[in-house]
C-alpha cells in the first residue's frame, strides 16, 4: 500500500506541476509576459514544484528530515547525475554569464545550508535546526536572485548570428507555450494546486511508510528515493532537450532548479516550522557543496566552458558512489 501511496502521489504531483506550468504560462503569454521571464520564473517553478509540495508537506507532517533531504537530494541528484547524463547524450556548452555568476551563487547558497545545518558545531546548541528565522532569510535570497533573473530579462536580447545565440534558442525551444482561452488556464492552475497538495501529502506518507518498513531513516529514503522521484521534472526536461540537440537548457534547467530549491522550497518549509536535523549530517551537506563546485571547476578548467561525455561520466560515477555509501550507511 505504500508503494501506491508513492507512485500515486508522484503521478499526482508530476500531473500538478504540468497543468499549473501550463495555465500559468498561458495567462503570463495572454498578458505579454516575454518568453525569456515565462523560461526563467513560471518554468523553473513548474519543474521544481514537487520538491515544494513533497517538502511543505512533510514539514506539516513533522517529517523534517524528508524535507530537507528532499532537497539537499534533489540538488545533489541535478548537479551529478542529470548533468552527467545529459552530457553523455551530448556535450554541454555553459554560457559564460552562467560560469561568473549562477553556478557560484548555487555554490553560495549550498554554504549558506551547510551554515544553517551547523548549529552544535557553530553555536554549541543541542540540536542542528534550521530556524524560522533561517528560512525567512532564504526566502529574502529568492527574492534578491528574482530581481536579479527580472533584471536579466530587462537586457536587450543580442541578434542571433551564425554561430547561434544558442542559450535564448533553447529557452525559446525549452519554453513552449500552449494558447488556451482564460477559463481553462485557470482551470489548470487550480487542479494543478490540487494535485501537488494531495499528491504530496500521498508521497510523504508513502515514503514514510516504506523507511519503516525497510528499517532505514526517513532521511536516507529522503536523499535518494523521494529526491530522485521529485526530480523527474528537471530530468525529463534536460534529455529530452538533449534530444533536440540544446543541451545547454540542463545547465540553467540545473542551477535554477537547485536555487529555488534552497532559497525557495527551503525557506517555505523552515519558515513554516523548524526543521530538526536529525539524519541529515555533514557528509550530505559537503557532498552538495562538492558537486556545485565540481560543475564550475569543469565548466572552467576543462573543455573550454564545454561539459564533455568523460566529464559527464565522472559526475554520474560520483553519484553512483556517494548513493553506495549512503545506502551501505543506512540505519
């Protein structure tokens, strides 16, 4: 039963966040919103609105280590394996403004939880909690990096050339937005709401129920089964865009996703209670810092601001490696 609590809750979720992606594009395309603040605003919201739902969630439900190792997961499992994979299908070519400023803003925001995840190290309390005060703070960095995504999207877009403005192509491509009259698109948010709330009250509770049983930690099932489930959006979006030859949308679909998971589904969940850090320990913290300062130091160093196939094949092996540990450490 709680394996169908988990599959039904992820169908439910994934359905959700499709249909409010789509009736919120839609009303933003009938009030002349550009395309470029629908890719970097509605969309990443839209593939990043299970881990909210499956974090808000198990926050309410007193699941504190669901919550925060949905998201410290789901990073983890972006910045590794979803990279990793995509640049086995294809090369990744990361755009210089993305090098200089997103990638080490997500590695600043990674530090940033390792801080806040640090309270017995750092203030010698009982216990590591992040804070109400803690999660009202992320969400002030969601809203400094809003501005700052608004202010890019003020920039006059440059004329493509032969060589291709390749990054607005892709969101363009990334982005496709479906007309549909104003009664359905609001339709759509509201059934998409619905979804996500219930299917991620139905995945919290299945994923709780399968610990239980298996006599792990909530927070193992946390870092790799629920923040490989909510992760299917970003998956889904970064393969299939390889596919289409634009594999650059995985590096912003990536980096996006990863800050709104910390300042966003982060500050959401702390802000509505404090999050008890019981399972989650340094180890997991170091290895999300690690794997957004290993995207940027191969974005750099290697491959001329390329993330080629041997690249993408080491990341995917680090996450092989860091899931066997986690799983041989289970208890």
């Amino acid at each position: 039963m709680d394996i169908l609590f988990l599959i039904g809750g992820l169908i439910l979720i994934l359905l959700g966040a499709n249909g409010l992606t789509d009736g919120a594009s839609a009303i933003a395309k009938r009030f002349h919103i550009p395309n470029i603040v629908i890719g970097l605003t509605i969309v990443a919201f839209g593939t990043s609105a299970p881990e909210l739902a499956v974090s808000v969630s198990s926050a309410l439900k007193g699941s504190a280590d669901i919550a925060v190792g949905n998201v410290v997961g789901s990073n983890i499992f972006n910045a590794l394996m979803i990279v990793g994979c995509t640049a086995m299908f294809a090369p990744i070519v990361v755009q210089r403004n993305t090098l200089l400023k997103e990638i080490p803003l997500c590695i600043l925001a990674s530090i940033a939880l390792l801080v806040m995840g640090n309270d017995r190290l750092l203030d010698h309390a009982d216990d590591n909690v992040i804070s109400i005060t803690d999660g009202l703070i992320l969400l002030c960095f969601m809203a400094i990096f809003l501005s700052y995504t608004f202010a890019i999207a003020k920039q006059p877009q440059p004329i493509p050339t032969n060589e291709g403005n390749a990054e607005t192509t892709a969101i363009e491509e990334g982005t496709e937005i479906k007309d549909m009259p104003l009664w359905r698109s609001i339709l759509y948010i509201v059934g998409g709401l619905a979804g996500l709330i219930y299917g991620g009250q139905l995945f919290v509770d299945g994923a709780s129920g399968i610990a239980r049983s298996l006599g792990v930690s909530e927070s193992v099932i946390g870092l790799t089964l629920v923040a490989g489930g909510t992760s299917l959006p970003e998956l889904a979006t970064s393969i299939v865009a390889a596919l289409k030859k634009n594999p650059e949308i995985a590096i912003g679909n990536v980096v996006g996703s990863n800050l709104f998971n910390i300042f966003f589904v982060l500050g959401c969940s702390a802000s509505i209670t404090p999050l008890h850090l019981a399972g989650i320990n340094n180890i997991d913290l170091l290895v999300l810092v690690g794997s957004s300062i290993l995207l940027w130091i191969f974005g750099v160093f290697f491959g001329k601001r390329t993330i080629t196939r041997i690249e993408g094949s080491i990341l995917i092996a680090c996450y092989i490696g860091y899931t066997v540990w986690l799983i041989s450490n289970a208890g």
